[in-house]
C-alpha cells in the first residue's frame, strides 16, 4: 500500500541490522535486495513481518537466494510509476498515539493543531484525486510544504517520512467558526475550538466537517438541543450516534465487553452498537426504543481538541451525519452552507477539502457462544477501498448493489473492491455520489469493467445505470436474483471453495424474486453459480406497497386474514383504524389491487411487531422490528407451531397461538421471545429437511433480518446443537450493503463456467 511508510521500515531495519541493498515500490509490491550474514538476514526477513508499520498489510513474502552484489549501502530507489500498476490505497485512519501525544504536548511545534497527522495515521481515501498516491493528486496539493515540514517528509528516519498530508500552523490547513447564514470566520484556529465547545454546552447545533463529510453535533446529555436537532433533521427517532473523548467515558453511558472495548478502540474507529446503561445522563431522545447505543472514539486531531477530557465540556457529543434524512452526506464547505444552514446554528470548518464522501463505518459484536466476533453494519471510512482478498483472479466486473444501503463492488485480480456506503439510490444525488464514486475507484485502481451484474428489479437506479452502461460500451450483463447475491456474499465473506453447496437462509426486507414477486423469507440450496429455492415463507399480498412498509398495521391485519383469523377490536392494528379503512384494506388484500406478493421474512416481523401493540407505523426501515427485539425476554425458551406444506412455510398456528397469548394477556417481553424462538425453529427445520435429503451440512445465513441479534444468536445455537455448520457475516454488511460483493462473486462464476 502507498504511503504507508513500509519502504522507510525496510530502510530503518536494514540500516539497523547493518546489511546493505536496496528497496523499489512494484506493481506487484515491493522489491528488496540485500547482502549480508545469512543470519541478519533471516533476522530481516523476520523483522520484516513482524515489525511492519500498523497499515501496512503483507500478503505474502516470497524469497530467493542470489550471488552477493557487494552493495556499499541501503537506498530506497525511487519507482517508475507503471500505467497499468495497480496499489492498494488505504482507508482513512483514526489520530495515532503519537500524534495524539504531541498535540497536547505544549513544547511541540503542533500543539493543538487539528490536523496533525503523520505515517501512521490522517486522512487518504478522501483526499486522493488520482495515483500514485502523491501531495500533488491530493487536496492537500495547494499547502506547499514549509521548511520544517519538508525536512520531517524527506528524512527516511522521520516519522512523517512521505507522509503526503503532512502539515503544521504554518504551511497547512486551518479551521473556523462561521454562524449560519454569515459565510464570514468569527473565530479562527484554537479559539474556533474553544468557540464551537461553549456553544455546543450552551445547547447549540454545530456542524462539524470531518473526514468523510459533515456532522451535526450537539449535547448529547441535553435534551433540548437533541430535540431540536430531530426536528431539524426531519428524523423523527431513528438512534444517533455518539462520540465520547475516551472509553472511560463510553463505560459511564454502556456496558461493555472487552472485545466492544477494542472494536471502538481500533484505529478504523468505527461506530460500535453497544448496550446502553440505564438511567444515565444520556438524553431519551438518542436512540428512543432501543436498547443500545452508537458510540466511538475522536478520530480526527478536531475532534480529539473538542472532546479533550475534563474541561467541563459536554464529554458526549451527538455526532449524525450532516444531511436531512434521505439525502447523501454534505462534503464540500459551500454544499453544507447550502444544505445545513437551516440544520445548524454554526459551522466549524476548515479548508482541507474532501475528495469523496464517506460515512462512518457502523458495527457490533455477536455474542457468538463459540467466540464473540465483530460483524460490520455498514463498511465505510477506515476500511473502504481496502478490497476483500478472495482466492479466484477476476476479470474486471462492476457489481452495482441495490437500492437502500447501497455500495457498489469493482473486482480485479484477487481483490473485490468494496465501495464505501453511498446510501439510498432513491433520489438524483444520491445517483450522482454513486456515479462520481464508481469512476473514482476506476482511476484509483487502474480497471475499467469488462462484465457488468446487477439487480433483477427492474426500477432500481443501480439497475438502469448497469443497463445504460452495458449498452453504451457493449459490455455483457448479468442480472443476478437479490437473495442469492446475499447468499453468495456471505460464502465470499466466509472464504467458502468454489465448488461449496451451502442451505441459504436469506431472511431479508425487499427482493426482487425471479418469478416477479417480492422475495425476503428464502431457503435455498446455493453454490456460486445457482440456486434453488425450497423453501419459502407464505406469500402474501402486501397491500399499499411501500406504504405497507411505512405502516405495519397493515402487514399485521394481512397475517391475520391469510391465517383466518377475525380482526376484533381487542387487537392492536384492528383498533387503530377504523370500519371504513377495514373495508378498504380487506377489498386490497382480496382483489389484490396495488397489492404485491411477497414472502419477505422483515415484513413479518414488521406484522408481529403492530400485532402485539409495539407500533403500527414506523419512521425508518424496520423500526417495528428492532423494537420488537429489544423487548425479547431472554428467559424464555418457548416457542409457537407453523407449517410447512411443501415448499411453503405457513405461520398461520403462530398468529392463532399469539393471539391467544394477547387475549390471556402474557406479557409482550415474553410474546416477542416465543416469536424469535419460533423463526429460529423455522430456519432449524428447514435445515434439517434439507440436510436428510441431501445430507448437507453448511448453512449460510445472510439478509436484513440477520442483523436482529436475539435471532442470530439464537439460531445459531439450535443450529450447531444440531451438528450444523453455520456461516454469518463478518467483514460484509448482512444487510443489502453486502449484496455488491455478491453480485460480483455470482458473476464471476458465472463467466468461466
Ligand atoms: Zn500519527
Ligand atoms: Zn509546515
Ligand atoms: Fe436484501
């Protein structure tokens, strides 16, 4: 990887070591010759990996043994840039501890400058234009370094050896306070911190630019101020993350575990969802309904100096990306003035630009009774464009992903290049990110697609783009079904074989099925190139569409009719509306009028959720769902009956069960337990059915509705009990941020079959 420091260490070690030669960046990594004592040597080779700088990534070292060249020293000769060279870039990286150190150390020269980087740590991704990695094809192109800065990048003995966004007061950037609406700096430099900090104590909204765009901050202890940010924002209660100066201050708000501890501690820092401490400082208005929280660490020197413990500051800031709800994250200085003046009392910004949005990255752990591991939500800064390494060389394939959450997927060689999250295709700037993003991972890695895969359902915007794309450039096309491309990005997550027959459980929202219905409640039997489906949820007519999604009601009344069952007014959803809209919704549901099918195993829980009175609409995808989770009573193993009549899985007992269970009035805690208990049932007979006929043993579990802990757990426990092999996500989103690299495994299977 450039810019990493990686030639600087061999340099360092071999002049340590005393051995002479010399190091060249390639296209395919490095080159190192030396000569010297066979066992300084080995010692060398073994520094080599052991000691190599913290971004640095060694795949492989290969070794030969060759005459001595009597080399009189160790150079780092400089490298030809080769057209066709290609270098992996890498990700934007949290402040390291020594940067971190001399930024509150008062004798350095870049005490309290917020952009202090060095070797190990600062901005890259989103500041690059163009390779080779260089300051003149950066944003920081236009800070001409000064003397003492020039000295630092060109000493191979200096810590920012080549660090291309080297900078201090003098030469670099600089950050002031601006109120909305008066483009004019009030404060500058240190005293633009010191400004933003009183202001957010006084209950005020900041937007803040980062790495990746902007944020919106306020007090996260004030209820005021988060109350007024939801109403600005437009985001009625979906959670907000936080950010604290220091894990100490994480653990007075959540309870943590040790690998939680380290997840937010990484030096990718991302979000990490943890379990919230009750009754804390924290305002309700955070995260309402749930159970967790969002929190990280600073990453950026800015935010390190707003968050410097003990100074009678907030030490728990909101930090929401700075868009209104649904639009793609503000990045430029003129496009948040723009955008945020009605969202934000002030901005502190700086010009250091940003070359490419990117959000924060969003993860958990999984209490996994084996071994708890880290699964990521939503992978962005700090690990994209780092690509996902698989065993198969690829041509060049663009997999454009799907709709909501979306990423795109570019493969070269070994690596499939997994976009940072652009968001929800559904608007024109949105569209416009994406776009921009694609062409950008083009030019850094040096590819231009030779196969195109997409989604089958057919309005998609990253549907009509790949279609557009492979008729202006001829390109052939693959459209691939949404389920099995999250099956086939789980097994890739996995490092599944290619010849790897896998049970797929793609329990998910929205899918576009190949019978032209909405697929979301799926067992299939599933390699990389196909798949069978053998076992589905009940299809059901979904009346209203999308409206049905944005009211569970509706979804809640449908499970009721499909199984048979009145809609009394002792019943939540039958409460909530009244004769007239009855009427109305049963004439939808028989005639099928604006009605579609769809099995989707998220509606269901959409529909479970409205019946035992959790809410019967919701403000963001799946709230109903994720508050239905966190009400689940551990305690209990119960479970309801279903059905499965050939391939068809009915839970028409479950509802007739449910209902019961409302009537006798059982607590909802122990009502939502039963319903997870029984959907892991459904996956573990499922399972079963399939293993006795085929004698499989591999499942994979991927979609949306994985990322409901108590479900995953759960089915993962049954699964193993039953000598199962069980395969989840760990370094791809389960959810649809996933699906690209899916689509891309698929296609390439598809190619040299
Ligand atoms: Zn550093
Ligand atoms: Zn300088
Ligand atoms: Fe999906």
């Amino acid at each position: 990887m450039q810019g990493v420091g990686f030639r600087p260490f061999v340099y360092n070690l071999a002049v340590g070591l005393g051995i002479h030669g010399w190091v060249c960046n390639t296209a395919a990594g490095v080159d190192i010759e030396v000569d010297g004592e066979k066992t300084l040597l080995e010692r060398f080779v073994i520094d080599l990996e052991s000691k190599a700088p913290p971004l640095s990534n060694i795949d492989e070292i290969s070794i030969d043994w060759i005459p001595v060249q009597d080399f009189t020293e160790f150079t780092i000769v400089h490298s030809q840039d080769d057209p066709n060279a290609f270098i992996p870039i890498s990700p934007d990286v949290s402040i390291c501890e020594d940067c971190l150190y001399e930024l509150f150390d008062p004798q350095d020269r870049r005490y309290r400058y917020p952009f202090i980087n060095c070797t190990n740590c600062g901005p890259r991704f989103t500041i690059i234009k163009e390779i080779p990695y260089d300051r003149l094809f950066t944003t920081m192109a236009g800070f001409p370094l000064c003397p003492e800065c020039e000295a630092e990048y060109t000493d191979p003995t200096n810590r920012r050896f080549h660090a291309q966004p080297v900078a201090c007061e003098t030469c670099g950037p600089h950050v002031w306070l601006e109120f909305s609406g008066s483009p004019e700096g009030i404060y500058e430099h240190n005293e633009a911190i010191v400004a933003a900090r009183q202001y957010l104590k006084e209950g005020k909204i900041i937007a803040i630019k980062g790495l990746g765009g902007f944020h919106l901050a306020c007090d996260a202890t004030n209820s005021a101020a988060v109350h007024e940010l939801r109403k600005r924002k437009l985001r009625v209660d979906k959670p907000f993350a936080l950010m604290c100066p220091n894990i100490h201050a994480i653990r007075q708000y959540c309870d943590l575990t040790q690998l939680e501890e380290a997840t937010i501690s990484r030096r990718e820092r991302p979000i990490v969802v943890v379990p919230q401490t009750q009754n804390t400082t924290i305002s309700e208005l955070v995260a309402p309904g749930q159970t967790t929280l969002g929190v990280m660490l600073p990453y950026t020197p800015l935010h390190a100096l707003l968050l410097e413990p003990d100074t009678g500051f907030p030490d728990a800031l909101v930090m929401t990306s700075g868009n209104l709800s649904e639009e793609p994250l503000a990045y430029s200085n003129q496009e948040a003035r723009e955008r945020l003046s009605s969202l934000a009392d002030m901005f502190l910004l700086h010009n250091r630009d940003i070359y490419i949005r990117c959000d924060d990255t969003v993860a958990r752990v999984i209490q996994d009774e084996d071994q708890p591991r880290v699964s990521i939500l939503r992978r962005s800064r700090g690990f994209a464009p780092n690509p996902i390494r698989l065993e198969w060389k690829m041509p060049p394939i663009l997999a454009t992903g799907a709709e909501i959450k979306n990423t795109f997927c570019l493969t070269k060689d070994h690596y499939a290049f997994l976009s940072h999250h652009i968001g929800d295709m559904e608007n024109f700037e949105t569209l416009a990110a994406f776009e921009h993003g694609v062409e950008h991972y083009q030019t850094l890695f040096r590819t231009s697609p030779e196969y195109l895969a997409f989604d089958l359902h057919p309005n998609y915007l990253s549907t009509r783009y790949a279609q557009r794309l492979a008729q202006e450039k001829s390109l052939p096309a693959f459209g691939i079904q949404h389920h099995h491309a999250h099956i086939a990005a789980c097994m890739a997550d996995n490092h599944l074989g290619k010849d790897t027959t896998v049970i797929g459980l793609s329990f998910d929202g929205t899918g576009y099925g190949t019978d032209g219905t909405i697929w979301g409640g799926e067992v299939f039997l599933a390699t990389y190139q196909n798949f069978k489906r053998e076992f589905h949820l009940k299809t059901i007519p979904l009346p209203g569409g999308d409206a049905a999604i944005k009211e569970p009601w509706r979804i809640a009344l449908t499970w009721l009719y499909e199984s048979g069952i009145e809609w009394t007014p002792d019943l939540a959803p039958a409460r909530y509306i009244n004769t007239d809209q009855q009427q109305m919704l049963r004439q939808q549901i028989q005639s099928g009028t604006n009605a579609p099918l769809t099995s989707s195993m998220g509606r269901l829980f959409d529909g479970v959720a409205a019946l035992v009175g959790v809410r019967q609409t919701v403000n963001y995808e799946a709230q109903a769902a994720i508050e239905l989770e966190a009400l689940v009573d551990p305690a209990e193993r119960a479970r309801y009956e279903f059905q499965i009549t050939g391939s068809v899985i009915d839970p028409a007992p479950m509802f007739e069960q449910i209902v019961a269970d409302l009537s006798h009035q059982i607590p909802i805690q122990q009502i939502s337990a039963k319903f997870h208990n029984t959907i892991a049932e459904i996956a573990l007979q499922t399972c079963l059915a399939i293993r006795s006929k085929t004698e499989l043993n591999l499942v994979a579990l991927s979609g949306g509705v994985w990322q409901n802990s108590v479900l995953l757990q759960t089915t993962i426990k049954k699964l193993r009990e039953n000598s199962f092999s069980v395969y989840y996500h760990d370094q791809v989103p389960t959810n649809d941020g996933g699906l690209s690299l899916g689509q891309a495994v698929i296609a390439y299977h598809t190619i040299i079959d």
